[in-house]
C-alpha cells in the first residue's frame, strides 16, 4: 500500500506529511509518539495533580463565559474524595458533551496557582488504555493521524520487514520489529511499550554508528598548518594567565590535528567557565601565524562583537589582523569587510551568519570555529566550510559546545568528531551558590536582589514564557513579571525585558544596555540562555524552575559567576530531586549525567539541530543502551566471525539513512 492510497489521506493531507518529512508507509510507521498518556489507573480528585485521569460526576450544568479573547466553559466534578473545578479554552462544544449527574472519566492536567487546583482541557474516555501522543502536524487532527497509523500498522509486515540479524537480536534480547512498531503506536501494557521502546532505540542508534562508521574514510582533504613543535607553548607563553592542565592537552589535540593532511573535524566542550574561547583563540593564534586566515561564527551579534574585542586584545599584539562581520554594519561598512576578507588584510574575522552571506569570500581560510554549536543548522556550518575550500582542500574545522553532555553520549552524537573535554576549571572561580526558593519567600528572596543592585550588581529574572496564557495558569510569564517587578519589589530599579521573538534590533539594544551597566535588572525568557557574558551580574532568579531540564538550568545558572563578586542563583519552585541535584553541584558534566539518567537523552538531543534523525531516537533514560549499542558495534568490527551480521547492519543502515548522516556527520 502506498501512502496516497489509505483512507483519508488526499492531496491535502499529503502535503501535509511531506512537510515533516513523511513521504512513505515506513515513514509514517517509524514516527513514533513523542509521548503517552496514562489512562490506565483513576486517581481520586483529592490527590490530582500533573497529568491524571479522574473518575466522578457532574453535578451541575457547565457554564460558558469569554475571557480576553478566549471561549471557557467550566463545570464542578466530584468523587468521593472531594472536588475537582474542571476548565476548557475555546471548546466550545463541551457544553453539549458533559452528562450532568451520570460517572465520566475525564483525562486531563491540574493546573495549580495560589491554591487552587483545577483540570483543565480534559478529555472523556470511554476505556482505561495507554494513549499514543504524536507531534502535531499542521492539517491532519490528532485523532485522524491515530486513525492513519492504525491502518498502516496494518501492512506492517510487508512494509517493515527485520532489520536485524536473528543472531545478534537474540543475543541482546531484543524482540522483533513488527511487534516493537505495533506495542510502541498501541501499546498493550507498559511492559510491551518498554521492551518495544528498547528495541526500536538499539536500531536506531546500532544503525547511527554502522552508517557513521562507512563514512569515515569520506572526511575531506585538509590543508595541513605547518606549526612548530613548540607552537602551544609559544601561545600560552604570550596570554596574562597560566592554562589548566585540560587546557594545554587539548590544545596539542587541535595542533597535531592542523598539521594533518586530513582535515581536523574535532568538538571541544566543556564547562561554562572552562577557557573555551581562549582555545579557540589559540588554534586561531596557530592557524594565523601560519599564514592562513581563520573565521568564527557565534550565534548572536552580541557574542560576536565580544569575541571580536577579545580578540583585538589577546591577539592583535601577536601581529594579527582582526576584523568583525555581522548583520548589522552598513552597506559601507560590509563593503570594506568583503574586501578585508578576500585580499586577506584581515588574518582572523569574527561574525553571525554574515560570515556565510552569498558575496563574502576568504583568500586562505584554513580554520572554521563555530561557537555556541548547537545553535547553527548543519548547513550554515557546511556553507561557511565551502567558502574556505582552496586548490580543493578542506578548512579545519573546530567546534565549541557550551553544553556539557556525558562523554558516552557526545561520543555517540558527534561520533564522526573527535571530541575533546574540557575537565578542568581555571583556578580563583568563585562557586554560584544555588537554592530553591518557595513562593513563600520570594519577596525576602527579590528584598536580596535589590541589595546587590545597591552594591552595584545586576541581575537576571527569567520566566518560562513571554505572554501569561490562560491554559498555563501555574506559569509565570515574563511580561507579567516585568510589569509586577517595576511597579512593586523593583520600583525605582532600571528593569529591562526581552524575549526570544523580540526584534532584533529591539533585543541588541536591550542586552546591549543590560552589558553596559545602564539596566540594573533583565526580565527574559530563556534567550539569555547562551552568548551573554556580563561579569557584574552576580543574581539569578529562574521563575517556574521545575519547568527546565537540569542541564538548561545549569546553562542558565552559568550567567553569572563570571566575574571576582560572590554569585547566587534562586530557582523558585517546590523542591525535587533534579532541583536538589543542582543546588549540591557546580559540576556541569555531573549535571548533564544526572539529567541523562533522570530525562533520558533526547532533550539533550534535540538541542543539536542536525536533522530529523537525531530529533527521533528513542532513548528514554535507558543510558546503559548508549553503551550497550556503541560496544555491540565494535564487536561487530573487531570479531571476524560476525562479518555477515556486520555486512547485514550496514547495508541497512545505509540504505535508510546513509543520506540523513552524509548532511549530519560530515558537519
């Protein structure tokens, strides 16, 4: 069956699936829900909270009201436990749906706020089951895409047969494709979804590495950087500061990777604080030197800019010539820098995306350094590599990550980089002291930001979303915020607010003053998140903290403690255990471990934009499988006798996703 032929499936609808990258029946089958629903055990009104399903009557007939805009309909439900308020946004047709007075199960969240609990959005069920949550895709209704997979699961056979050796199946206790694809769509029990879940996981990530592993040999020619044996001595010999022991090791990494003919594809990362700029600078130093030109690409123009003045101090009294490229300079200004880059006066340059403009050309880039990585899509970094290529050689390529992430796991991400971890912080970094905050104390805890505020610190305030929504009423926006801060606690306080879709000009000028000192305090979602360095900023107060993953808040957190003053970091939420997790360690790499174990990689996945396939895998918190899969891949390499097994995984892992990998890996 092809996928034009199910029913319910026209053109529109098509177009619809191609959007997200859905253009087969296997497709569709491999889009596995995002998430379940657990409408499997009824939990009484007077214990509800987070995602629950309910079991009570309707007393009385719902009422309809509007509010700013939106439709609401609300009702009262009980059991015998107590009472449940229940509340739908623009649904309207509840009023007809609700049976007064007769037992309903209702499926929905509880919102909570000041108190007061209440089920909003809910869903009548008719049976206990676990229900399949997919990611929405524009013009196809969450239930008609069910009913779309239910049929496809129908020629599940024919359209998935195995994809894995019986042996080595087997031999890892993995069940078989037909039943992991049913049991992961419609899951029987948790049992089912689990074993399903698992062995979908090991495919995909059994498949990552075979494909990985083929295209190896493709890695590019590079031009090899003529360096002294003892060029990082000489450049650590010229900075105001002595380097760490990590640092100097992985500096020789990237120096003997320059000096190869193969061109250097190597990911630093490490810890907010750890001197990862200084590396940069210094394989720029070495490139330089050399007599090529180095480019590094950061993801704002704020970060741009204070790379480039980092960079006319450290190293313009080494002779280099530094220049900046961004977005925003006139026509004039672009002009002249074109010319700088292409007639080689400028040795280093540092830039956005303007780096990669069409018109912009280099006379011998020899390195790439894409800072904050995660942020650039794989092709605005390939982009920016075309444009060094020369006589058909590669420019080397080094890319920073400012997200610590378990080494097993950042050597299976970026496992055609060589990855170098940064385990050291320089010496004299004072600790930001962390603390979850009640709602009970937050005024004592915005009374203490005002009192650095007179010491002439400055602060962050950051909120999950811009604008208060009505269907999120436990969560504090940051436009309320901002308004409640400088008419209340912060009166008299220069507060500043940005937000993520801000103009852009409106969000420069904003950080911008932030930077300078002209704002004491800045209320934002999380677009401070990276490429803000203001050292006097010694407060972080993060609203809804329990809404964040461990290592976004650690990122968050990594805001301040970058100057000599002592810093504090409040997380304003009901303690948990991730929260307590981070307020007992400074360690981003402990950190990121802990939120593998307790989230599972793919939020730490989602956060590297290298296509549809790695936003797919399946690894919820199974991190043993990580390993498990990198190992089973290395026995198949190194044991002759599984040459058959080997030869069965690559070829599949080629044939679905050789092409995927070709625009990920080689990146």
């Amino acid at each position: 069956m092809e996928l034009s032929e199910m029913r319910g499936v026209g053109p529109a609808r098509m177009e619809s699936l191609r959007a997200v990258g859905i253009t087969s029946l296997r497709d569709l089958l491999y889009t596995l829900p995002v998430r379940y629903e657990d409408r499997t055990q009824i939990v009484p009104c007077k214990e509800a909270r987070g995602e629950v399903l309910v079991m009570g009557v309707v007393p009385d007939s719902p009422k309809y009201s509007r509010f700013n805009g939106l439709v609401r309909v609300t009702a009262s439900f009980h059991d015998d436990t107590g009472r449940l308020p229940l509340a739908w946004y623009n649904q309207p047709w509840m009023m007809q749906q609700l049976p007064v007075g007769e037992p309903i199960m209702l499926f929905g969240r509880v919102a909570e706020k000041n108190g007061r609990r209440v089920l909003q959005n809910a869903s009548i069920v008719d049976e206990k089951s676990i229900q399949p949550v997919y990611r929405a895709i524009k013009g196809i209704p969450a239930k008609s895409f069910r009913t779309m997979m239910e049929q496809a699961l129908s020629q599940v056979d024919d359209t998935c047969p195995e994809t894995l050796p019986n042996t080595l199946r087997l031999r890892h206790g993995l069940c078989e494709l037909n039943f992991a694809l049913r049991e992961a769509h419609f899951p029987a029990n948790f049992e089912n979804l689990k074993m399903a879940r698992r062995r979908l996981a090991f495919e995909q990530m059994l498949m990552y590495q075979a494909a990985l592993g083929l295209m190896r040999h493709h890695k590019e020619d590079g031009m090899p950087i003529p360096l002294s044996d003892t060029a990082t001595a000489d450049f650590w010999a010229t900075m105001p500061f002595p380097p760490t022991g990590a640092q100097k090791r992985v500096l020789e990494e990237v120096a003997s990777d320059l000096r190869k003919t193969r061109a250097m594809s190597r990911l630093i990362q490490g810890d907010v604080g750890c001197g990862k700029t200084a590396l940069a600078f210094g394989a720029i130093a070495m490139t330089c030197t050399a007599g090529f030109q180095a480019a590094m690409m950061a993801p704002t123009e704020i970060l741009a800019r204070q790379h480039y003045e980092s960079a006319k101090a450290m190293l313009e009294p080494l002779g280099l010539r530094c220049g900046l490229l961004i977005g925003s300079m006139k026509a004039k200004e672009k002009r002249a820098a074109h010319a700088a880059c292409v007639s080689g006066e400028w040795d280093a340059v540092f830039g956005t995306h303007a780096l990669i403009s069409e018109g912009v050309k280099y006379k011998k880039l020899g390195l790439v350094v894409t800072d904050e990585q995660h942020r650039f899509g794989v092709r605005q970094r390939s982009t920016l590599q075309e444009k060094g290529a020369a006589n058909d050689k590669a420019p080397h390529v080094l890319v920073m990550s400012a997200t610590p992430i378990p080494r097993t796991l950042a050597l299976i991400l970026y496992g055609d980089l060589d990855v170098s971890v940064v385990d050291e912080l320089p010496p004299g970094r004072t600790p930001v002291k962390t603390r979850v905050v009640p709602e009970s104390k937050r005024d004592a805890m915005y009374g203490f930001l005002r009192e650095e505020v007179a010491k002439g610190r400055q602060g962050y305030v950051v909120c999950p979303l811009v604008d208060e929504s009505e269907m999120l009423e436990d969560v504090r926006s940051a436009r309320e915020t901002y308004d409640d801060l400088v008419h209340g606690v912060l009166y008299g306080l220069r507060v500043g607010l940005t937000w993520g879709t801000q103009k852009a000009d409106d969000k420069a000028a904003v950080l911008a003053d932030f930077a300078s000192g002209a704002l004491d305090v800045l209320v934002s979602t999380t677009v401070i998140e990276v490429g803000v360095n203001v050292p006097n900023a010694s407060v972080m107060i993060i609203e809804n903290a329990e809404r964040y993953g461990l290592s976004q808040l650690h990122q968050l957190r990594g805001r301040v403690g970058r100057g000599s003053a002592e810093s504090w970091c409040f997380l304003l939420a009901e303690e948990n255990e991730r929260l307590r997790i981070l307020s007992q360690t400074n360690d981003g790499f402990l950190v990121a471990q802990k939120d593998l174990e307790l989230r599972g990689p793919g939020d730490l996945m989602g956060t590297r934009q290298s296509g549809e396939m790695l936003q797919g895998f399946l690894l919820d918190g199974d991190v043993k499988l990580l390993e498990e899969t990198a190992n089973c891949m290395k026995q198949l390499r190194a044991d002759a006798s599984m040459a058959a097994e080997r030869a069965a995984v690559e070829a599949v892992a080629l044939r679905f996703y050789g092409e995927k990998l070709r625009q990920v890996a080689l990146n």
